[in-house]
C-alpha cells in the first residue's frame, strides 16, 4: 500500500511537470515589445543644453518645483558623475536583465490578457535601497544605483541585510513583487497570519511568474539562509502553534517576522542563525500547499482571504 501510495504521488508529480512545461512554451510565444530607456545614461553624458530636450522626453522625471539650474548642477557634481560612471561600467551591458523583464512581462501577459507593456526606463536615485523599482500601469523605473553589488563602496554604511539584495539579480524579483501588490487583494492584515499569506501570495506570484529564477533570489534569501529555513521549517511551526503566534494580534510579531530584518526574533539562541522575513517564508509554503491541494487558478487565489487559504491548504511543514 505504501508502494501503491509513492506511485501515485509520483505520477501527479510528473504530470504537474508536464503541465507547467506546457504553459511556459505556451508562455515563449507570447510576443511583447520591450524597449529598455537608459535615462541614467542620457542625462549623465548630457550637457545643460540638453536639458530641454530630456524634459521633454521624461517629463515626469523632472519636479516643476525644482528649478533647471538644479539640474544643471547636479550634471557637474563629482559625486554623481562618479555614480553614474560606476554604474555604466557595471551595466554596460543589460541584455539578461531585459531578456528577464521580457518573460516577466510575457507572463503577466498570460496570467492577465489585459495586461499592457509599460515603458522601462532605469534611473539613478541616490540610492534610494527603499524604492529600487516602481511600477506604473504606463512606466517602469528602475534604479540602477542599489544594483551594483552587496559589497559596493557605495553602500557603506547600509546593513548587510538589506545590502545583500542591491545586486542585479534582484531586479526582475523585485519588479515582479511591484506587481503582485498589483493584483494582490487582502484586507487590512489583523494576524500574523494574515501578513504571512500576503507575502505567501506574493512569492508564490513569484514562482508563477519568475520561475526561471531560483528560490533564494524570490524571496531575497542567501542559499545558505534558504537551506537554514528549509531545515528548520517543524521547528519554526512549532514554534507559532505552541505559542498560539498565527491568530494573534500583537503589532510586534510583524517586526519579529514579518520586516526585513538582519534575523527573526524567537527570542532563542537560534535568533543568529536564522534569516529574518521567516514569517514571509512559512506564508510562503502555506500558500504552495493550498495550490497544491485545490483546483484554483492563480489570479483567484490572489484575492482570496487569509483563513481559507490557511484552513484548505493541509499545510504539514516538511521534516
């Protein structure tokens, strides 16, 4: 029976496989036009005569509060000629950054037919690591100065955590995340849980919509940090259920597990070892499971609440 019972198991499994190597084909004919604006390049080789013509070009780019002389300045300051130098030179080259928002772009476009390319414009920004990427219903901006690689001299002075993810890989994750708040409906979060399967939903969007990227780079972890989660995923339930954590209301629990952080905080000797964001994580595998156990298509389950989700999924952490 047990032998009959891993047969069965492993046929679903394979013919999930099948199916989902179906739909991605399905998905590489899409057609989509992407053309990647390097504004970051334009204004910084652009003289103060140039200014007029850039405003006119990106006008949206540009404050009517912040006078042109601003502007002007800012081309001939050394500090940004330096940034914007550091970033040509480590984006010189930006064709697997645009091959990756092209399939994003083409399975956003199958998940929602009504689903229209925007422009995609990269920028620099100070770097401004809390808006690396934003997204319109008409423009994408990029920011290119908090990708330059976590051990950039630039980011001194920023913690490792949050420095750890200002690289390129992160882009498209980053981006697809913009998006999925896009089609993502919950209502106000009240639970832990409730902000748990907000961000399950989101990189399970992830999973749908990326997959060409790996689990690290969705949720922003190190391998080492993923593979810690894994292992310790019956450990870190326990840990919510005993204390009776997933229904409960308390403000604090969302810094603890919730926020980025440079760890979780069980308030245990393990608190060092372990990544932060591990309450993202477990909302994660809650989400997986409930796809995994109910026929739901996914821009269904997008707006589904917090306790049908949990209460369908069948969630068993793994061993």
């Amino acid at each position: 029976m047990k032998n009959a019972g891993f047969l069965i198991v492993l046929l679903l499994f394979f013919s999930a496989c099948k199916e989902d190597n179906q739909i991605e084909k399905e998905i590489s004919k899409i057609v989509v036009d992407v053309n990647i604006e390097r504004f970051d390049l334009a204004f910084g080789t652009a003289q103060p005569g140039d200014l007029p013509k850039l405003k006119a070009e990106y006008p949206f780019l540009f404050s009517e509060r912040i006078p042109d002389s601003v502007w002007v300045e800012r081309m001939k300051d050394t500090l940004q000629n330096e940034l914007v130098a550091e970033v040509k030179s480590t984006f010189s080259n930006f064709n697997n950054e645009q091959q990756a928002i092209e399939s994003l772009f083409q399975h956003l476009k199958y998940y929602d037919t009504s689903f229209k390319v925007s422009r995609v414009i990269t920028v620099t920004s100070d770097v401004d690591y809390r808006n690396k990427t934003i997204v319109t219903d008409t423009i994408v901006l990029i920011s290119l100065d908090t990708y330059l690689g976590s051990d950039h001299h630039f980011y001194e002075g920023i913690q490792k955590f949050l420095t750890q993810n200002m690289k390129r890989s992160q882009i498209v994750s980053d981006l697809a995340a913009n998006y999925a708040e896009q089609y993502i409906f919950q209502e106000d979060p009240k639970t832990l849980l409730d902000d748990m399967v907000y961000f399950g939903k989101q990189l399970y969007f992830k999973d749908k919509m990326i997959p060409f990227t790996s689990d690290a780079d969705k949720i922003g972890y190190t391998e080492e940090q993923l593979a810690w989660a894994a292992e310790n995923e019956s450990e870190i339930w326990r840990y919510f259920i005993e204390r009776e954590l997933l229904f409960s209301t308390d403000n604090s629990l969302a810094s603890r597990f919730i926020a980025d952080a440079p760890f979780s905080k069980f308030y245990l000797e393990l608190d060092s070892e372990s990544p932060g964001r591990l309450g993202q994580y477990m909302g994660w595998q809650i989400v997986r499971a409930y796809m995994n156990t109910n026929d739901v298509p996914l821009m269904e389950m997008l707006q589904k609440n917090a306790d049908e989700i949990f209460n369908k999924s069948k969630f068993k952490p793994r061993k």
